[in-house]
C-alpha cells in the first residue's frame, strides 16, 4: 500500500480515509477507500490488477454527489491532497464551511459570466448548493419527488374519500371562485365537516370555467 501511496497525489484522495482496506475477493486485491463525509457510509474499491488501478473516476463522481460540485471544484485548485484536506475537508467537517478554499488567489481581474447554466450545470450547482456543510444528506431527483407527490396525493384522496363516506353526521360543501392575473376563472369545491370536536375543511376539487 505504501508503494501506491506515494503517486496518491490528486486531491480527490483528501476525500477519503488516508490508508485504504485491502480486501482480497476470489484471489483478487483491491483497495477500499471510504469516504469521511459526515454520516457517509460509501466506499470506493479498486482492484490491483486491472490497468486503471490508479484511475480516480469514480472516487470523484462519488465526492461529486456527496460533497458537492462547488467543493469538488475548489479541491481541484488546490496544490495537492494534504492541501485539499487541511483547508477544505477539514472546514466542511468542522463548520461546513469553504469559504477558505475560495480565497482569491493572485491579482488578476476578476470576470463574470451572464451564460445560462447548462442542464448539467443546474443539476450539480443545486446539489452543491444544498449540500454544501452537509455532504451527508441525499437529495432525491426530480423524478422520485414527482413520484412521491403523486402517490401522497392518491392515498390522501381515498383516505379522504373513505372518511366522507362513512361519516354519520351532515357534510357542507361551498364553493369559492376567483380569477388569476392571466384572466382565467376557476371554481374551487370544498367539504366541511367535524371530526372528533374539531372542524376540517378539505378543498375537493379546483376546476377552470370555460369560456363562454
């Protein structure tokens, strides 16, 4: 291991625990490198005898969802991995802050950019942005998200539903109409009710009024 430490150089490394496990599978060796985010349990394993042993794609698509975009950015900028690991490791786990691998370095001139955010851009800038001191948190997709309001949304309707039907007392409806700035009506149809000595009130529906 201590042979392979000495090319260890990229800053990706300051991600991990600094001695790796070795595991052997099916007569195999590899590495084990874990992760020490807060709360992180990822681990990265690389196999000795492969031509990429050294390859380090896949300790930074790791560090690049875990840690964030931005912080993986500013490691990279970094002299080496003792520096990445003083200054930028060490602060998120200590305050989640980076602000002192940020430090301007030099006496250039400063440039700003007006270019839209490329998809990708968007996609890793959000996640550095709410990980960012909190590298441990998971973030689910857009499309779990969509997912899960879809199917809380299902449920709290039967739910709804099975509680109107088998209420033994009297049901309100109102109804509430407005119109949106874009000059759209719509008509919203409501239930009231009692439950347990509290009133409830559930919107049933939201409907457009059509042009006449």
């Amino acid at each position: 291991t201590e042979r392979f430490m000495k090319d260890w150089i990229s800053p990706v490394y300051a991600f991990f625990d600094p001695i790796p496990k070795i595991v052997e599978e099916n007569g195999r060796r590899a590495h084990v490198f874990k992760c020490q985010g807060k709360g992180c349990k990822t681990t990265v394993k690389r196999y000795l005898d492969k031509g990429d042993a050294r390859s380090t794609g896949n300790m930074r698509k790791h560090v690049r969802s875990c840690w964030g975009e931005e912080v993986l950015r500013a490691a990279d900028e970094a002299k080496d991995a003792n520096e990445v690991r003083k200054k930028i490791v060490g602060s998120v786990l200590r305050n989640g802050s980076i602000t002192a691998s940020f430090e301007r370095k030099g006496k250039g001139k400063i440039t700003y950019s007006h270019r839209q955010h490329t998809k990708a851009e968007t996609k890793y800038g959000f996640q550095s942005l709410m990980k960012t001191g909190r590298p441990e948190y998971y973030i689910p997709s857009k499309s779990t998200v969509s997912r899960d309001v879809r199917l809380v949304f299902a449920r709290t309707r039967q739910r709804i539903a099975k509680m109107m039907k088998e209420y033994a007392g009297r049901l309100n409806f109102s109804t509430d109409a407005w119109t949106s700035p874009n000059h759209r009506a719509f008509v919203a149809v409501l239930v009231h009710l009692e439950h347990n000595g509290v009133p409830l009130c559930f919107p049933l529906d939201v409907v457009e009024v059509p042009k006449v």
